[in-house]
C-alpha cells in the first residue's frame, strides 16, 4: 500500500489483521475477503487497483516458490523419489517450467520494456490502473516481495514436517517439500471447517505411504485442532482494538454508501 498507493497506518492494520484470524479460523476465504474489504475502505483504493496489487503479490510468491520447486524437484528425482510421488510429474515439470518462464518475460516485460509474449497478451494497456504494481515496482522491490512471502512460508512447511517426524509419519524431506504446498492448498479448501476432513484427506493421499493410519489421523487432527486455537487466541487478543478502527470506518460518512 505504502509502495503504490500511499500513507498506511500498520499499527491499525495489525489489530485488523489479528481479528480477522477468527475468520481464518472458519474459513481461509472468508478471512481473505475480509482483509480486502477493510484495505479497500481504509484505503479509498479502487478495486481494480486493490486486485492488481494482490496479482503482484501473488505473482511473485509464485515465482519464488519455482525458484525453490525446481532444485527440489531435481533433487526428488537424483534421490529416486519422484516415481514414489503421488503427482503426475510431467505435468509438475510443466507447470514449474511454464510458472518460472512467464515470470523472466514479465520481467522482461515491464524492466525493459519488451511487449511480448503472454504479459502482452494480458496486459495489453499496460497504462491501467490494475497494472499500477508491476508497472511501478523496482527491481529491489520485486525482490524484497519475493523476500516478505517465500521465507516465512518455507519456514511453516519446514514446522510442519518437524511436527510430522513427532507424529512418526516419516517422509522423505525432498519429497514433502515438493509436494507439501499443494498439501496446504487442499487443506484451505473453503469447503471444511478450520481444516477439518481436508488435512487428513491431503496427507492420506500424498503422505500415506509414510506413517500408519493412526499417526496420520493424529497428527491431522491436532494440526487443524492446534492452528485454530492458535488463531482464535491472536484474533481474541486483537479484537477490542481492532473493531474501534472497523467501527470509525462504519460510521464514516458516505461509508455506508459505498458498494463493494
């Protein structure tokens, strides 16, 4: 928001953004939209901007996530893992070579000023306010994007497989972090309550091989049963705080006016 948009109060947003843990807790999407919702009234920042500045978030969490994917690909391969994997691999290769070739013509795109390929395609007015991100963007702060997201989230998996080993469900580290982020995504599926049902439906048919039936509903159970304790106990804290800066944005004039 600072980056491209202006001033941004972080200390609200961090209240904010504790209570709206409580809607995680339900429901990943529902969370999801709530912080959109508040960043737009906050804000005053249009829609079409709001969205491109998520694509750009998105897109380079996406990018450095290949950047990882690749090497530990390879190296499921090198160790014999990748025919014991649960995915298709020609497909997997694909969508990581295509993910990291799209990214180095977007860079293309809008560093140098190149029009082709798909970015072209897509962004056929490159002056629209949606693209206002990527046409803004530095080089450094592509990067310390790319920095803010895949770090952390590589640590959360890494957490996630220490719980695993305690649990005794034993994967080949190279392969669980291969396959470990489409795990994650099939756990936040909004069709489950916290990630209940879906954790255990991930981990049997990507991880089965590697723990008895027992350890793997344990451990699918405590992981959502813990994440949502965890959430509800942040977004408790930060809820008083947080619903006075949501209420001044209520009450604002022409607020209640406003179409989403």
């Amino acid at each position: 928001m600072v980056w491209f948009h202006g001033p941004f109060p972080l200390k609200t947003f961090f209240w904010v953004r504790g209570a709206i843990y409580i809607l995680l807790m339900i429901n990943p999407s529902l969370g999801g939209g709530g912080i959109l919702l508040y960043l737009k009234r906050k804000t005053q920042i249009t829609w079409t901007k709001l969205w491109g500045l998520v694509l750009f978030r998105f897109g380079l969490g996406m990018w450095g996530m290949c950047l990882v994917l690749i090497p530990a690909t390879l190296a499921m391969h090198h160790y014999g893992l990748a025919e014991k994997a649960r995915i298709n691999m020609g497909i997997w290769w694909g969508l990581l070579i295509f993910g990291f070739a799209w990214m180095v013509e977007a860079w293309i795109f809008w560093h140098h000023k190149r029009r082709f390929g798909l970015s072209k395609l897509v962004a056929p007015n490159p002056e629209s306010e949606f693209w206002t991100a990527f046409r803004l963007a530095t080089r450094r702060r592509w990067f310390l994007t790319w920095a803010m997201i895949v770090p952390p989230f590589l640590l959360w998996l890494v957490g996630w497989y220490l719980l695993a080993l305690a649990f005794e469900v034993r994967i080949p580290f190279f392969e669980y972090m291969v396959i470990s982020p489409l795990v994650m995504l099939i756990i936040d599926l909004p069709i489950a309550f916290g990630g209940f049902g879906t954790a255990t439906l991930a981990w049997v048919t990507f991880f089965g091989d590697y723990g008895s039936a027992e350890n793997i509903a344990a451990l699918t159970l405590f992981l959502p049963f813990a994440r949502s304790i965890c959430r509800a106990l942040i977004g408790l804290v930060s809820l008083k705080p947080a619903l006075q800066d949501i209420n001044s944005l209520t009450l604002a004039p022409g607020a209640e006016n406003e179409q989403p």
